[in-house]
C-alpha cells in the first residue's frame, strides 16, 4: 500500500521535532505536506481544499490538563483546516500522537458533532519508528490495515 500522492496531506502537531522526520520521510516519497502548529492563530483564514490525510496530534497545548480540553482544542483545529470537509466522509483522520488517553474524548466530541471522516486511524508515534526514525513502511502498514477494511476506493497509487 502507498499513501496517495496526490490530495493534500496536513499534519498538526505542536512539536516539530516530533514530525520533521515524518516530513522527510513523505517528502522523499513525493508526498507533499503542509504543516501546523495546531495554535489557532497560526491556522488558515479559511479551510483547506482538497486535504485527503490529515495527522493531528492530540495534545497540541502541553498547558491543557483535561482531555476534554485536549479533544475540545483538536475539533476547533480540525474544523478551521478542514471547514465542511470535517463532515462529507472525504478526509483520512489520522490520530497521530504520544497522548492516546485524549482519543475516547476525541471520538466522543466527533460523533456528537456529527463529524464524518473516510475514515479514523489512530497511531501511537513511538510505534512508527525504527532505531528513533520515522519508517514509512511502519505507517503505511497501519493505514493499509485500516483502508482495506474500506474496500475498492481510489486513494492509493
């Protein structure tokens, strides 16, 4: 399985030492990204068009404590890059973190907003990587097992 190379990709993470590798690694395989921070100010004026896989790391602000809060933060910045899109069923969500405790909230908040994704993929960072690199086989493994669940759909090359 490869991740499209074409649709835009996005990852959100407030860490960038924490993703430049994921970066480097999408990059070399002619997969273009566009970055955030996830701080509201720093986002779009308005939604993204064409994002098909979106890496969003759940705790985007290491000053929340709850994962209410947590989840609460990620829908605003899930909503601001991704506008209507967050509902059409379009986008690959992929929960990209360290902090997985936050994932319940977060699907929680998702469904009470009748958010509606491709579908959801949750990935623990530190399992995605080999000698403390990122390893794209790794990632892909994980997306392949969630898409094939999908059945016949144009999203990989």
């Amino acid at each position: 399985m490869k991740i499209a190379k074409y649709g835009r990709t996005v990852i959100v993470d407030d860490q960038m030492e924490d993703i430049i590798d994921l970066i480097k690694v999408l990059s070399k395989e002619g997969i273009s990204t566009t970055y955030f921070t996830g701080e509201i100010e720093g986002l779009p004026t308005k939604p993204i068009e064409g994002v098909s896989l979106l890496f969003l790391d759940l705790e985007l602000n290491k000053n929340l404590g709850s994962d209410r809060d947590k989840a609460s933060q990620d829908v605003k910045v899930i909503k601001t890059i991704l506008g209507d899109h967050a509902n059409d069923g379009t986008v690959i969500l992929v929960v990209w973190t360290s902090a997985i405790s936050a994932y319940d909230e977060l699907k929680c908040m998702i469904t009470q907003l009748k958010m509606r994704f491709l579908t959801e993929v949750k990935i623990e960072k530190r399992e995605c990587k080999t000698n403390s690199k990122f390893d794209l086989k790794k990632i892909e493994s994980v997306l392949a097992s969630a898409l094939d669940k999908l059945g016949s759909l144009d999203l990989i090359n």
